[in-house]
C-alpha cells in the first residue's frame, strides 16, 4: 500500500515538474524574442510553414464542417418551421466554436507533429547542442519564431474557417435544401455580434499558443531514441489537443 | 587556458565523472582517450558549457563557467567552435549556408565577405563547389568535412572535437586527420579532441590523456604517454593498436 501511495506521489510530483518546465521554457522564449537580433525572416517562414501551408488543409475542413452542419441543422430546424434560422445557425456555430478548435485541431495534426518531429530530430542530432556552441540561444533562434507565428497564423486560419464553413453551409442549405438564400444570409447578419468575433479571435489566439508551446517543448526535450522521437510526437498532438479542448471550455465559460 | 577542478558528474543515477582534474594546454591539440562510455563527450560537453558539473570548477581563461548561464556563457562560447561527431549540420540548410551560419549569425555579415570566406573554408577542406549541397546528399566524411568548415569559419581560439573520424572508413579517417593537424599546424588553435583512432592520435597529438573510471589517470606527451609502464593503460593503447590475425593469438 505505501509502495502504490509512493508510486502516486511520485508521478505527481514528476507531472508538477514537468508543468513547471513547460512554464519556464515558454516564458524563457518570450523573454529572448524581445531581445536584438529580432529574427523577422524566421518569423515569416514560420508564418509561411504554419500558417500558409495548412490553408488547404483548414479550407477543406471548414468546407465540409459547415456542409455537414447545415445538412443536420436544417432536418432540427424544419420540425419547428425555422429553416430560416439557418445561417445564424451555422454561423453562429463557427464563429464561436468549431472555427477555433477545429481549425486549432487541424494545425496541431499537420504544423505541430512537424514542428516536434523537426526539433526532436535537431535534438537527437546535436544541432540545437551546435546552436548552443555558437552562442546562438536555441530559444531564440528556434522556439520564439514558432510561437509568433502560431499565435499570429491560427487566428487568420481560423478567419479562413469561418468564412468557407459559412459559405459551405449555403451551399447545401440554399443550393441544395432550398432554404431562402436572402433569409439565410439575413440570419447570418442578424445573429453574429461583435462579441462574437472576439471570443472566436480570443480562443484562436489561445490556442494557437497551445500549439506551438506544447510541440515546441516536446521536441526540445525528446529522449535520444527513434522511439523517443515517436513518443514525443504522439505526446505532442495529444496533449495539444486535449488542452484545445479543455481551454475551449474554460475560455468558453469566462467569455459567456 | 582551459582547466577542470575536482568535476564530478553524475547521469541517470551513474556515477560518469569522478573527479576531474585536467589542465588543456594553450595552442596544442590534446586528445582524451578512454574505453567506450567512459565519460571523454561528457567531459568534453563540460568545457563549454554544455553540461554543467555537480560538484567541481571549469575554468576558461580567468572564467569559472560552471555555474553560468546566458548571455556571460554566449560570450565565453565566442572562444569556441566544436565538431560533433555527427558533424550536426543544419539539415535544412545547404553546405554553404551551414558554413555561412555563424557569420551572418554571430557577426552579422552580409554581402560578398560572406561568399568569400566561405569558399575559402571549403576549399580548405576539400570540398570546394559543393557548397548548393545538402547534409543528406554528402557522405559522412563530407559531413565532417563540411562540420570542420563551419567549425574554421570563425577562427576560434579554442576547436573540441568530439570523435571526429568515428564511422569513417580508415582512408577517410586519415584523411580528416591530415586535416585536422594541418589547420592545427596553421592557425594555432587549442584543440581538444576525443577518439578511439589509436594509435593514429599518437601520430597526431602534442598531449594524450587518459580517462578511466572518471578520473584522468595520466597526461602526457604523445611519446611519454606510449612509454608509460602502467600496465592498464599499455593494454588499452596496445589493443587498440593489434590486428588480430586469423589463427593468431593476441598476448
């Protein structure tokens, strides 16, 4: 029994450990990237990998996301006569909910695996060791550019969702199931506020750092091994997910 | 320039470092031998900071460095270069790029300098016109070739080596060697280098020294170091210099 309550306490300390690691890593980013040389070039090609290069793939998503949602919206609202409620429906939805963590779901699957993999490879092959020997701060050079571009490019994606989810909804709720494309598009106007908006950009903002944070930190600090590298990457998507998931709903009810 | 004081280090609850004390003298290339996980990249890590000891001094010039972080360790790193015994290019990064790194990094350089200096490294090192290359696309002596480069680019003070021909085939190994003495014999670096090449480093090195059991058991001379009557160390360094011949038998 004290064997099991020691093992116990022991996870949980290493677990504590571990948070508070994450914490000083991000925070050490942070302090480095407000000091010269401030590395624009890095920050644009982060921007371009993160960002850019996962357009097609939240373009995709948010199409489909927002087919699917005004397919089950519209058989729901049909039974109370409100199929013109449509468009506030969908927009509603992605705005404030699936553009933010679907979005931020899609990025941690492509850019954030690769940003581990990248890291944990220039771990285990001592390049961030010759980063360091050159007096070039890791941090600095490699983790302060992600976590820029992850907080700047998830919120544009998040836009780019939002916009093709809205769109893919009219797409089957007027072209395809007849619902009023002037009621639709109203419904949309009518329903979505400012606040709206900003809660969306909010948790984007939020989750974009999560992102970039977690699989940044999990690559740096990937056991040399080809199975550490693996274990670290799993690590990474998972714990990035979850943390969307769970920020979504704390954000969620401080933002209500 | 470079001195160890009573350094102990301990990983994953192993006891690797003992008590170091070793002295690195200025302008000569002192080599580190030892058995396989005897602790010569970890000792080598700790003189520039890489890993910071338990207990114990490492001293560059007049800085105790073991207890520094940030920017006043960037500034004694400025001294150094270091080859990894992967060579650790930038994977990302092609040959010219990779050596160009730490001139547009640390210096800021820009322009045609750059290109300049560059090519003059490579050509140095025998692989003049490869610089549109990548890591992937180079062998592994190429890969030390390019690492030498970056490492020369700068012209440091002070080059660690970190078993710089290990993986090669021995011509390539020789060949990094030459290379390794004829920069050496030129610029006039402290070099410190860990190898298991014997009894090639013998042939190379002004200092030899000894790891075993995490303690420096003898430094010497190249020659002296081969005179020694310990009979430890005579078989090591007559082990690692035996062919054993089909039907033979070896001592």
């Amino acid at each position: 029994m004290t064997n099991v309550i020691g093992q116990l306490g022991a996870w949980a300390v290493m677990r504590i450990q571990e948070m508070g690691r994450m914490l000083l890593f991000v925070l050490s980013a942070f302090a480095w990237l407000m000091r010269p040389p401030f590395r624009f070039h890095q920050i644009m090609k982060q921007l371009h990998f993160i960002g850019y290069r996962s357009t097609f793939v939240v373009v995709l998503t948010a199409g489909f996301t927002g087919m699917v949602l005004a397919l089950q919206g519209y058989y729901s609202l049909r039974k109370f006569g409100s199929e013109g409620l449509l468009g506030s429906a969908v927009a509603l939805s992605m705005i404030r909910e699936l553009g933010p963590v679907l979005a931020a779901l899609m990025v941690t699957a492509r850019a954030g695996s690769a940003m581990t993999a990248e890291i944990g490879i220039m771990r285990i092959t001592e390049q961030i060791d010759a980063l360091d020997t050159m007096a070039i701060n890791p941090r600095q050079y490699l983790i302060a550019p992600k976590l820029v571009a992850g907080i700047l490019g998830v919120p544009l994606l998040v836009a780019i969702f939002d916009v093709v989810g809205i769109y893919g909804g009219s797409l089957v709720g007027v072209d395809l199931l007849g619902v009023s494309e002037g009621a639709y598009w109203n419904s949309v106007e009518s329903a979505v506020e400012w606040k709206d908006v900003y809660g969306g950009i909010l948790k984007s903002v939020c989750f974009g750092l999560i992102v970039s944070w977690v699989c940044c930190y999990k690559g740096f600090y990937t056991r040399q091994s080809a199975e550490g590298l693996g274990s670290a990457t799993t690590e990474a998507v998972v714990l990035s997910s979850v943390l969307i998931l769970v920020g979504d709903y704390v954000l969620t009810s401080v933002l209500l | 320039m470079i001195k160890l004081v009573g350094v102990e280090k301990t990983l994953g609850g192993q006891p690797v470092l003992q008590g170091i004390d070793l002295s690195i003298p200025v302008g000569k290339l002192t080599t580190i031998i030892g058995g396989s996980g005897s602790g010569k990249s970890v000792l080598l890590k700790h003189m520039i900071g890489l890993m910071q000891p338990d207990r114990g001094e490492v001293w560059v010039g007049d800085i105790e460095i073991s207890r520094l972080s940030g920017t006043p360790l960037n500034n004694v790193r400025k001294q150094f270069a270091m080859l990894f015994q992967g060579a650790a290019l930038f994977d990302s990064l092609s040959v010219f790029e990779n050596v160009a790194f730490p001139l547009r990094e640390k210096l800021r350089m820009k322009g045609p300098e750059v290109g300049r200096r560059v090519e003059e490294k490579l050509e140095e090192v025998g692989l003049a016109g490869m610089g549109h290359k990548f890591p992937a696309e180079l062998s592994g002596g190429m890969r030390k070739r390019a690492g030498l480069a970056r490492a020369l680019v700068m012209e440091p003070e002070i080059i660690l080596f970190d078993e710089p021909t290990t993986g090669l085939d021995p011509l390539m190994a020789k060949s990094i060697h030459d290379l390794i003495v004829t920069t050496h014999r030129r610029l006039g670096f402290t070099a410190v280098m860990v190898s298991h090449e014997i009894p090639e480093i013998f042939g190379i090195s002004d200092w030899v020294a000894m790891l075993r059991k995490g303690k420096i058991t003898l430094m010497a001379t190249a020659a002296e170091f081969q005179r020694t009557t310990d009979p430890e160390i005579q078989e090591f360094i007559s082990v690692g210099g035996t062919v054993a011949l089909p039907g033979s038998l070896v001592g």
